[in-house]
C-alpha cells in the first residue's frame, strides 16, 4: 500500500531537466557559435516604454526600454513533435553563450529585478534563440544650448558588442525601421518629442578593430511656452516698468532713482535663476542675448534720468545768472521757489537766496495777521490755481531728452523683438 501511495503522488516524480533537454553539458559554450567560421548575425529591435529624464545641467538622458535579440545557435536545437518553443527566465543565461552588448556612453544602466531578474529566453526547437531584457539607462547626450530655450536637441542611445568586432558578430536592426518602436504615451514635461529612428554603422578602434554599431535616435524640441512665463514675460514687464520714469517729473528726484534701481535689481534675479538652472558653457545662449538687452535697456533708462538731471541743473545755474540782478536778487518761477523755500508761489517770485528763511517767515506772520475770511479766499485760489496750471507746470519741468526717451526706447525694444523672435524662431 505505501509504494503504491508513492507511485500515485506526482510531487515526488523528478521532472526533465532543461539541461538534459538542451543538451548544455554537450557543449562548450564559452564559445560563440559557429566559432571560426564566419560571423554570427545577431538581430537587435528595441521597444522604448519611457524617457524618464533629460539633464541639461548633465547632459544625459534616462531612458527605460525593451532590448531584443535574435541568433541562431544549434547547440541548443532540440526535437519537438509540436514544434514548440520553450522559455526559461534569467537562470539559464548563466549557462549559454550571450552577445555581449553594452550601451556605448552609459554613464549608468541596470536591469530591472522586481519581483525578479526582468529577463526572458526563447529557444526554438531550430536553435533561434529570443533573449529580451528590461533595461533603464542614463547615457551622454552631447547638447547644443546656442538657441536654448529655442532650440531642438538630437540624442542617440548606441549599442555595440564590447569583445567581439566585425570579423566574429555582426550587429543588424531585425525588422529595419520597424525595428524601434514606441509607446505612444511617452510625454516629457519640457519636450515635444518629434522622431524616433534607427540607423547603423561602424565604430573603429586603433587596438581591436572595426565593430558594429547600433543607433536609437531621437529629436527633441523644447516647450517655449514655460520659459515665456518664467523669462521673457517678466523681462518684458521690467524694461516698460522702466520706462515710466520718463513720464515721472524730471525733479521728482527720489521716484525716478529708485524705480530705476527697482528694475535693475529685478533684471539682475531673472539672469542669475535662469543660470542657475543651466551649465557652464562657454559660449552665448539665446535666452542669455535677450535677457541681456533687455537689461542694457533698463540700465540706459537709469542712464537716461543721471544725464536729464545733470543738464537740468545746468541749465537752471545758467538761467539764474542771466536774470540775477545787482541787489542779489534772482527771478525764479513758482516751482523753483516751492523747491527751495517749500512754499507755494501762484506767480513768479523775486527772491533772495541768502534770505529764503526770513521771507518764509514773513509770509506766515502775515498770513496770521490777515483774517479768516481772507485765508479761506486765498486757499480757494491757490487749490484753482494750482489745478489750472499743473498740466502747464509738468509740461515746463519735462527735458527734451525725456521727450525724444518715450519715443526712442519703445521703438527700439519691439524692432529688436522682432528681429530676435524671427532669426531664432
């Protein structure tokens, strides 16, 4: 009864050893097949399930694919009734021969193991072989930021037998073009991806030789619309913030100044954060040339005021020398007298510059000496007055210089956007 159980329970009957079925210990395979003789075709097609990455600051990209290979080795023939073909998982590799592939340029790769090794093998009863990874790979891509954030960059991810060159394995695409292939939900946040495509050639080194090389490459062009909103908006908006101050009165002196060093210093935080987020290079970015200009623009409209309250101050000097008179007296308009004696004038004064104080304190004791009635009257006046001729009294305090300013920097600023905007786009 107990050998007849034992006879009955499936578990403890040995099953066929893939080994024994293939035959492996039949063999060297340290050996490539057909060792000596012409090279192994070794058919290669990738399917690329994600980009995960792209590093300016790095220059590299990270890339998550489906690398397939296709030989044909007769060690591992076997007879099939039902010419089927068998899979193993990752255990086997260990045990056969394996092209050598590696990605020319990594700077990192691995190959998946969740839940375990992402590896398969196929072996056909004709002795074709499938071996398929699932591989994520960082690898250089040699970027050209002269029209960064305009430009379109072209990355390629290479293959190439490391031990073997031309004369023992040769490298092919299996199905041409249809050989790489695409998830269609492939996205980057930065990038619009415009081309995938597979091409081949031969890569020579002076102590090995000639060897097969594989190309993946792809075109990416950048998203404007990002950097629109975090640089170019926002220099746009400080060069006209900084063409307020020719509008400003040119004696209004503390408004101007510190608009002017407002603009600059933000002008100044865009540059360094867009820097700051891109390499070192050597050379001049487009987004550099256009943040560049724009702060030349706000630096001249700072420029623009220092050379308009200079020659104003030369020319009043120069306006009170003509009219000053033998007594010491000079005949100033009412804005010139408020500036110094900081009291308002209807009409032009003759004034005293050493006596500024006394005449202002004159003006006060007869102001309180004259009666309610009377200081009512002249407050109505002084308020329809000062209405009346505040147009007329912002008009006179305007330098020609700020005049020919409204017209000149706007013009200028919207030729160069044009030109900037046409040459790179």
């Amino acid at each position: 009864r107990e050998i007849k159980m034992r006879k009955l329970d499936s578990t403890k009957v040995r099953p066929l050893k893939s080994e024994q079925l293939l035959r492996i210990e039949d063999h060297d395979f340290a050996l490539r097949p057909g060792f000596g003789g012409s090279p192994i075709p070794v058919g290669i097609d990738v399917q690329v399930e994600s980009i995960d990455s792209i590093s300016e600051v790095d220059m590299d990209f990270t890339m998550t694919l489906y690398l397939r290979h296709y030989w044909k080795d007769e060690r591992l023939s076997f007879r099939s009734n039902k010419n089927k073909s068998m899979t193993f998982d990752g255990r086997l590799i260990k045990k056969i021969w394996v092209p050598d592939v590696f990605f020319v340029h990594s700077k990192r790769s691995f190959i998946h193991d969740t839940t375990v090794e992402n590896v398969m093998l196929r072996v056909y009863p004709d002795g074709n072989v499938l071996f398929s990874l699932r591989i994520t790979v960082s690898a250089m891509c040699f970027m050209d930021f002269s029209r960064f954030p305009l430009d379109t960059q072209n990355c390629s991810l290479e293959l190439e037998s490391y031990a073997y060159n031309e004369d023992d394995l040769m490298l092919y695409w299996k199905r041409g073009n249809k050989s790489l292939s695409t998830d269609e939900h492939i996205s980057l946040s930065q990038f619009f991806i415009e081309e995938f495509s597979a091409s081949s050639g031969l890569a020579f080194y002076s102590s090995t030789g000639w060897y097969n090389r594989l190309f993946i490459n792809f075109a990416l062009r950048r998203h404007i619309f990002f950097f629109v909103l975090q640089s170019y908006f926002p220099a746009m908006l400080m060069v006209m913030l900084s063409w307020v101050s020719f509008w400003i009165d040119r004696r209004a002196v503390p408004a101007r100044v510190s608009l002017g060093i407002t603009t600059v210093l933000t002008m100044s935080t865009i540059m360094t954060g867009v820097s700051a987020s891109m390499p070192q290079v050597s050379y001049v970015k487009a987004v550099d040339v256009y943040l560049w200009i724009s702060f030349l623009f706000v630096f001249l409209s700072v420029i623009e005021y220092a050379a308009v309250n200079y020659l104003t101050t030369i020319e009043e000097r120069k306006q009170l020398k003509k009219r000053g008179k033998a007594s010491g007296m000079y005949s100033i308009d009412a804005v010139q007298a408020m500036a110094f004696d900081g009291c308002f004038h209807d009409t032009d004064v003759d004034t005293d510059l050493t006596a500024f104080s006394d005449r202002c304190e004159e003006n006060e004791t007869r102001a309180r000496a004259a009666s309610v009635s009377n200081v009512d009257t002249t407050r109505i006046k002084r308020k329809r007055s000062l209405k009346g001729n505040m147009g007329r009294i912002i008009l006179q305090n305007n330098h020609v210089i700020d005049t020919y300013s409204r017209i000149i920097f706007p013009s200028v600023y919207i030729v160069f956007n044009f030109f900037y905007w046409g040459l790179y786009i």
